[in-house]
C-alpha cells in the first residue's frame, strides 16, 4: 500500500491542499480525508490478515523437530492416486510406496484413470495396485475424482478394513519410512494428518524455485509452528490422509470448490477436528517449471479461495462465537483455528489490487484538476510505492530465508540456487496481487498442469 499514515496526516494538516479557499468548495478536502481513512482501513484488513504469519515466523526460528511415539498397531489404509494423463509419473509413485518400510499388506493402492487420453490406465495396471477409470467431461477436476473413486471404495465389502486414506497427486514420491511416520500420527488420534512436502524439482526454473519455497515456509514455518502451538493446521493438495469415520459422516469427498483441500480444512475445523503434521513424514512433489503452468496453477487457486471466502467466511466467524459441541474426540482442534482460516481465506489481496488501482486512477484525476502539482504527486506516488515495495520485499524475504533455513539439508539442489531462490521468493509471491485481482472477476476453469520429471525415490 502507499505510504498511509504521512498521507493522512499530510490532509489533516492541510499540506497538499494548502488553501482551499482558492477552490469552490472543501469537496476536495473531504474526498481526500475519506480515502485516506478508507486506505487506513484497507492497511489495517492487510495488517489483520497476516500478522499470524509473523507470529509463527517467529515461533518457527526456536522451535525444534517434534517426534512422535512408536505406533502400538500397524493400521491398515487405502492410498488413493488421481491421475489424469500421468503416464509418465504414475509408476515411480507406485514403486516408491511398494518399497517403503510400512507392512505392505497394511496398503492398498488405487489409481483412478480420470478422463485419460494417455496410457495411464495401462501403465497402472501393470503395477501392485488396484486401478479404476473415469471418463465424464462435465464433472471435470480432481474433486470429482476423489468422490468417484471413494464412492467405489466404501460401498464395497472387500474394503472394510480400510481405516483411512491417504491422497496423493500421481507425480509424488515417499520415503521408506513416510508410513511408519505418519501412522503414529494416526494411532494417537489425528483423523487426518498431513506431512512435509519436499521438491523434486527446486531448481529446474523461477517458477519451480518459488513455488518450492512456498512450500517449505507453509510446512517449516506455518504447519510446524501451528503443530507446536496444537492449534491444527489445513492440508495443501497431497501427501495427507483422512479417516474412513470422516469420509462416511461425509457420505464421500462432497468438497467441490477450485481448493478442494482448503475446503475440506475448513469443513474440518468447523466440526472441531484437528488436523495434525508430521515434519519426519517426507514426499516429493514435482511443481510447474513454465511460467503459465505457475500462473495457471496459482489462478485456481485464488479462484478457489474467492469460493471458500463467500462460501465459509461466515460460518467460521460465527464458529469464533459458539461454544464447542462437547464430542467424544482424542484430538480437539484449537478454536483459534477458526480465525486463522478466515484469514486464509479472507479476500484481502484481491481488495488491496483493485483498491490500489482505483485510488491510483482518482490521483491521476486530481493532477488533472489542478488540486495538486505534478512535482508533489510523482513524489507522493513514487515514494509510497518504493517504501510499500522495499517493506514488501523484505517482510517476504526474511520468511523466504528462515523457510530455506530450516529447510537447508532436505532442499535437493546447489548452495547457489538455494541462495537465488531466496532473492527472486519476494518477486514469485508479489504476482499473487494481480492473479487475485484477476481470480475476482473472471472466471478460471480447473486446468492440467504438466508433470514430466521421471524420476524414482531412489535417484532423488
């Protein structure tokens, strides 16, 4: 945002309108202090927004890797693979969780072939698992699929024994012992639980590099620092699972929205469940290496989060202000939970943009008028935005360096392009405010994003 607090108390003080005597009227006076007190707001919406990112950022420098006890019982769990034309990447996966070091009769792998005009389905069937196909071209998106496949799942006897499910996206990978991490989380008591989510590809290009930093703060900085708080924290696309008891109170996955995962995170701290994190539990993702497939990508995602916003942002202000349900549940979430998804949620990039503009074209208009000279708005324009952006730069930075940071030894790639990912996080991030802009009133469609790095756990 420009430089708000100098010029609000520029107008009070009369020092861009030095004498409004030679105007007809005190409009311009007046118009001025509303849009200073409406750009004062619109700081503090931001300041409000995000000032719990700096509250795990700072837990986040001094807290420690939290470990979980043995597991008393090996559960047994359904691993869900939606994959649309991943022919390439869908094996890898397979062999990797075949070779992890959890008991393989405790897993079951199902591959849905969702509207594939590849060999996917091909490909799947030769491997250890068990593989259906979808072809629908109106109910089109991961959502759908996961719903499909569920529904196959819970109504067929052969799969009772099935405690939860694990989501994965077909181009992962998982570590040997990523299931005997996460099922201690499952025997404590976590109905769903998500985990660390490492890159196979950080520095393949910008994109890659900053999408990948963007997952090591989420997980280094926000689910860590909420874990150690026992606040519960959201899933994020893949690597987590969830309960057989929730998919059934659910009749199946009824989370439809462009974030499908944010979603069923708010459906989840509205019914008082505690998401957990395990940081030991590590899998790989493959994030988008052109710049479009990130841009694509990251529209969906803010159009999601417009959904969520009107669709949610109600009831969980209201949850805020009701009391608990006294439930029978091990693991009760934080209600605080409730804020911080209403932050998440909260449309605020989106208002800065536009806000931003539209202030930005009413100064145009004032210089026109004559209500204030050239020299004074070019130096009121430029010095704002350079301070807002320098503010902005850092802020992101710092949590892009603490991210790295602790994220420093799992990060496959060389010192140089840990460092250089470092310096471009602020510039990767600062393309959110015209994708929201845009996320707010056009509408953006759920798009394939290209996945082709093949390799296997072993080579990473």
């Amino acid at each position: 945002m420009f430089d708000l607090t100098n010029f609000y108390f520029k107008i009070i003080e009369m020092n861009f309108l030095a004498d409004l005597s030679t105007y007809s009227s005190d409009v311009a006076y007046y118009i001025y202090v509303c849009l200073a007190i409406i750009n004062i707001v619109v700081a503090t919406m931001m300041g409000l927004s995000y000032f719990t990112q700096y509250i795990y950022t700072f837990v986040a420098l001094f807290i420690k890797k939290k470990t979980y006890p043995d597991a008393k019982i090996n559960h047994k769990y359904g691993i869900i693979i939606p994959a649309h034309n991943e022919e390439k990447v869908v094996a890898n996966l397979i062999r990797s969780i075949r070779d992890a070091s959890y008991p393989q009769d405790k897993l079951v792998i199902f591959v849905l072939a969702d509207n594939c005009i590849d060999h996917t389905f091909e490909v799947a069937s030769k491997e250890d698992c068990i593989v259906y196909k979808r072809n629908d071209s109106i109910n089109v998106g991961k959502s759908y699929g996961l719903n499909f496949i569920f529904k196959k799942i819970l109504t067929d006897e052969n799969f009772n024994d099935l405690e939860a499910f694990f989501i994965f996206d077909a181009d992962n990978l998982v570590t040997k012992d990523y299931f005997i991490e996460m099922n201690k989380m499952f025997d404590l008591g976590y109905e769903v639980s998500t985990s660390f989510r490492n890159s196979k590809n950080y520095g393949s290009s910008f994109s890659s590099m900053g999408q990948s930093i963007s997952f090591f703060r989420e997980a280094c900085i926000i689910h860590k620092s909420r874990s150690y708080m026992k606040m519960g924290t959201y899933v994020s696309g893949t690597g987590f699972y969830l309960s057989r008891n929730i998919l059934l109170s659910n009749k199946g996955w009824n989370w439809f929205t462009l974030v499908e995962d944010i979603e069923f995170s708010i459906v989840c701290a509205i019914e008082n469940i505690n998401i957990g994190y395990n940081e030991n539990a590590i899998f790989y993702d493959e994030q988008p290496i052109k710049f479009m497939d990130s841009i694509n990508q990251r529209a969906r995602w803010c159009k999601g989060t417009v959904q969520c916003f009107f669709k949610y942002e109600g009831k969980l202000i209201k949850g805020l202000f009701k009391p608990k349900k006294d439930e029978d549940k091990k693991i009760k979430a934080n209600n605080f939970i409730l804020f911080d998804l209403a932050n998440h949620i909260f449309i605020t990039p989106a208002v800065y943009f536009v806000y931003s503009i539209i202030f930005f074209i009413i100064n145009i208009c004032y210089l026109a008028f004559g209500l204030y000279s050239v020299n004074d708005f070019v130096s009121y324009i430029f010095n704002g935005l350079l301070s807002f952006l320098i503010y902005a730069y850092i802020v992101v930075f710092l949590m892009g360096l603490i991210a790295m940071i602790k994220c420093w030894k799992v990060v496959k790639a060389s010192s140089f392009k840990k460092i250089l990912g470092i310096i471009i996080f602020p510039l990767f991030m600062s393309l959110y405010l015209p994708i929201y802009g845009y996320s707010l009133f056009f509408k953006v469609k759920w798009r394939k994003i290209p996945h082709s790095v093949d390799v296997g756990i072993d080579e990473i």
